[in-house]
C-alpha cells in the first residue's frame, strides 16, 4: 500500500469493531490518501467516507443516511431545521446536475458560507453522523472496503479536517453501554409499534401510555425517539426492554426517507463466497472442529469452528451462523448453559442449535429440549449424519 495508483482496494474485514476501524483509519493516516473510502456490507449497506491527506471530511451511506443528516441538523442546527419551508426549498433545489460529491455535505458547505449556519453547529452536525455511522459499523458482519482517490473534495470546498480516533472511540463507548444494557442483538434504527395496547395500558401511566400511542407508530426510530424525548437513547431503549420482551411493543424495521439525490453506486464485492450457509461448531476438540469443517465444506458450506467455550457466544454474535454444533461438555462451560444463553438473544431464537454428545442417555435428551436444542447427535461424528441434519435445516424451502 506504498502507492494507490488511481485503483480500487477490495479487502473483507470481518467484524469490524472500532479496533479494526481505528486500525484502516491510521494506514490512510499514515499513507496520506486523499479520496473516498468506500464500505460495503455484502447485500446490504454502503458507506462512504472523504478524506484528506488521511483525514476524515465527511461520511454518509448505510441504513438510514437521510433519516440520519435530518435528525442531527435538527439536533444541532435547530434554526435551520425549524425553518421547514426554506429547509424544503433547499433540498429541492438539489440535482445531480449540481452535486459534486455529496449533497448532505454540500448543502452544510453552502450554509457555512452564507453565513445561514455557524461553524459550532455544522461540526457538532457532522460529529453526531460520523459517530451514529461507527457505532452502527460495529455491528457489522463483515465489510470490505475500496479506495477511489478519482474522488477528491477540493480544499476550498473543506469544512473542517477531522482526527477519526476520538470519534470512533466515542462510538465504541456508546456500543459498549449498549451492549451492556442488552441491548446489543437490536437496532437503534428499528422503530417501536404497539403489539398488545391492553397490556401495554395496564402495565404504564396514562400519561406514558399516551406519548408511546403517539410516537410508537412504526414511523419512528429509537434514535429519533431518543431526540424527541431528550433522552440518552441506550437508557431510554433499555427502558422499553421489558414492554418489548413481553411482546407488547415490538421493533420493526423502517425505510429511510427520501434522498434527492441518489448516492453513487458502489462496486458490490463477488458474493460467490458468501451465498453458501453458514455453519458453526462449539467444541473445545480440535479435531472434532476439524472434522465438521471437512464435513460441511466439501459440502458447499462454509463453517467456523469455535474452541474456547467461553468465547462461544461472543465470536457466534459476530459471524451468525445459519445452524450451530454445540458440544455438552466442555471445560468451564456446559452446552445446556450456552443453548439456553444463545435462545435469550432474539437473534438466535429459532436458529437451529445441534447438541453433540457422547452421552447420548435420556437426561441428556430431554435437558437439550428443555435448554433450547433443536436436536441431539450423538458422537463419533457420522458424515451422513451430519449432511441429513443440514438438508433438514438449511435446505431452499428452509
């Protein structure tokens, strides 16, 4: 990485945690590169990011980029926001014809200059969106990314050069609390909508219950609820945790509000290596690890295998497997312990969950269902086996 020449750099990251991020962000520190870093979450998101010299303009992109600029310039350009007649005439004034890189900051450039916003507001703008994108990048999959220095923000059109480590360890705070009110298998851009308006109603006050039937509509994400009711947006969601897990409020996805400029295509990675199931395997054996990748590989799957239980759960929330192997004994943990933890996180509540054994008695049997298991293989492991229990699970009409 000595020199770009004018290419695009196709390189997957897996889990891409604020660690990683920092990491990508100093080599471009230290190579100087000026253009667009491109991210890319196979089949999913893209984000974009300018830079200069190796540091940070601006970014955009991922599940909700104009739902995001709208919350953080009414946060923290209130006037302008406020003002919806001119903010609308502004936003319609957008072509493609007139954009150069990014209309979300161009607009923002447009401001400064006229002297409709100040510079204290546009950056504390532009912060709150850089951190939003990487808190969201660490619960990212896997991305890879691309360097496009054909795109280069001019220095008369530059707001401000930004040092992306402060942020990104912001982000990562935030994740943290995050996760450490459970909440770390949700989205902050899903919306709230009522399920169960009787509970609901009984279990709050009438003045609780009539803010959430007038917000809880499907329309409004957790983090634009969290601005509209001034509140920290990890404490106000861990809030709505119990009315959630009770099945009277659910979170459903919601689309992003327009864009008046449709965003640059980005270079979709080859997802051949991605179409195939995943399948995971939690056993402090080696071998046996090996065994099942043989197994699952030759058969067009692709497989991770986990031996150190006590990582299980953390690394299977990182790749999330399409089935997973578990083994019943291990040392420090037990796989009844794991299963039942790994059905408590929404994300891995009907994923199938396999019990390896060599005890293969009826207690065991019957404290696998208890536990959560969706079936019981008994060890050595048979091959025919193996592929009858992933045709079951993980066949098309699955």
């Amino acid at each position: 990485m000595d020199k770009w020449n004018q290419e695009e750099y196709n390189v997957p990251i897996r889990g891409f945690v604020a660690s990683k991020q920092i990491y990508l962000f100093n080599v471009l520190k230290k190579h100087q590169f000026s253009g667009e870093l491109q991210l890319v979450n196979p089949g999913r998101e893209q984000w974009r990011f300018y830079l200069y010299m190796g540091r940070l303009i601006y970014g955009t992109g991922g599940e909700h980029s104009v739902r995001r600029w709208r919350r953080n310039l009414a946060a923290s350009l209130p006037a302008i926001a406020g003002d919806r007649e001119y903010l609308e005439e502004q936003i319609q004034s957008i072509s493609p014809q007139t954009v150069r890189f990014c209309w979300e900051y161009e607009l923002l450039r447009d401001w400064l200059a006229e002297g409709r916003a100040d510079r204290e507001g546009v950056m504390k703008m532009v912060t709150g969106i850089l951190t939003e994108i990487f808190f969201d990048l660490n619960q990212t999959l896997e991305v890879s990314f691309y360097l496009n220095d054909r795109t280069i923000v001019p220095l008369n059109e530059q707001i401000s050069l930004l040092d992306p480590n402060p942020i990104i360890t912001s982000a990562w705070q935030q994740w943290q609390k995050w996760v450490e009110l459970k909440l770390g298998d949700r989205s902050p851009n899903t919306a709230p909508v009522i399920r169960n308006p009787q509970k609901l109603q009984e279990k709050t006050s009438p003045k609780t219950y009539a803010a959430f039937s007038k917000y809880f509509n499907g329309r409004n994400t957790l983090r634009d609820l969290a601005i509209q009711f001034r509140r920290d947006l990890a404490q106000f969601s861990s809030s709505l945790l119990p009315f959630i897990e009770q099945g009277y409020v659910e979170l459903v996805s919601v689309a992003d509000l327009p864009a008046p400029v449709s965003p640059p295509t980005v270079v979709q990675p080859d997802e051949g290596d991605n179409v195939a199931p995943l399948i995971a395997c939690i056993d402090d054996s080696p071998l046996i690890c090996e065994t099942m990748a043989a197994i699952a590989t030759k058969a067009g799957y692709k497989f991770i295998g986990i031996n150190d239980p006590l990582k299980a759960i953390a690394k299977v929330l990182a790749s999330k497997p399409d089935i997973i192997f578990l083994d019943l004994m291990m040392p420090d943990a037990n796989g009844f312990e794991i299963c039942a933890s790994l059905r408590k996180l929404s994300v891995f509540r009907n994923t199938p969950i396999i019990i390896l054994t060599s005890n293969d008695g009826v207690v065991e049997r019957l404290r696998s269902k208890m536990s959560g298991a969706s079936e019981f293989m008994a060890k050595p492991i048979n091959p025919d086996e193996v592929l009858g229990i992933l045709n079951k699970y993980l066949s098309p009409n699955k």
